[in-house]
C-alpha cells in the first residue's frame, strides 16, 4: 500500500523514532509499504516517520543500471535495504553530496556528511548486521538516519542558504 509522505515543515518530522520492538507481521508490513511508497514517489531512501510511524525504521534502495524505464526493475525490491534500529558505530572523514529528500519535493542542496559509516543494524526478523560503505549508501544512511532523530537535510544547510530556503519553501506551500 502506498502511504501518504510527510512534507516539511509538518512538526511529526522533529519527532525523535523509538527502538523497534516487535519484528511481527506489523512492522514487515510497514516495510513493504515503505518500498512501495518509495518507488512511487521515484526515492532511494525513506524514513518510518515519513510515513507518519515514528519507528527506527529505515530502507534504502540504490538504483541499479539496466535498460528498463520500470521503476521496479531499477530499484528491484529484493535489494532493498531493511535497517531497523541503526547505530553509527563509526564515522570518519568529510564529504558533500547533492541530497533530496521525499518531504521536501523538488528541493536539491549540498550538504556535508561523513564520508565512512559502520552501522549496525537489525533486519525485518531482528538478526543484527553490520554495514560499511565509504561511497552513495554512507551518505544515504546518514541522510535516512537524520530523519529518525528529527532531523531534516535543510537543517544542515549553511544559514544563509537555509534562510533562503525557508522563503522560496513557504511561498511555494502558499501557491498550493
């Protein structure tokens, strides 16, 4: 089922997510709707509390190259990342990276993350994993992460350019 996408500034995104608890037929099927969110709404990556469920529950998605224009042939859903209560166990190095992000449509910035993550997570079941990636995924894990600690990408934004934002932002949400 597709859900409806939380958009900035609604307050549920300030929201700090709670451990998950229960690895049941609930959460899986938060998960799969999540994929099923995030491919219709043409993202790599998508949050719990995007969705409105303030959970530690995250996916991702890296398109894979192929021929096809179908959305599910390039982010097919077995290579969905499932990252249920992730922990940055370290972080190193400085990197900036366009970012976008699903509850703020159509807005791109440059934004500084760390270049190297190790993360341990739990998948749909509760097996613990660890994840390193120095390359799209770390940055893509930290953007997914920010949002279960109530955190937006535009908040990482220089003051200059986040005072720009915030003017174009409420007189586009006044156009609608």
């Amino acid at each position: 089922m597709i859900r409806e996408i939380v958009i900035y500034p609604d307050k549920r995104l300030k929201e700090i997510s709670q451990p998950v608890e229960n690895f049941d037929e609930e959460l899986h099927t938060l998960l799969d709707d999540m994929y099923e969110t995030m491919i219709a709404k043409n993202g790599v990556g998508l949050a719990a509390i995007q969705v409105g469920v303030p959970l530690r529950v995250l996916i991702i998605n890296v398109p894979v190259e192929t021929d096809s224009e179908d959305p599910r042939e390039q982010q097919p859903k077995e290579n969905t990342l499932e990252v249920i209560n992730p922990v940055i166990l370290e972080a190193e190095g400085k990197t900036r990276y366009q970012e976008g992000c699903l509850s703020v449509p159509g807005y791109f910035e440059e934004v500084e993350r760390h270049k190297a993550v190790r993360i341990e997570y739990q998948d749909r079941y509760g097996k613990k994993y660890i994840i390193d990636d120095d390359d799209f995924l770390a940055i893509a894990l930290q953007h997914e992460m920010d949002h279960l600690d109530g955190k937006v990408f535009v908040e990482k934004l220089s003051l200059l350019k986040r005072k720009k934002f915030e003017k174009e932002w409420k007189k586009r949400l006044k156009k609608k």
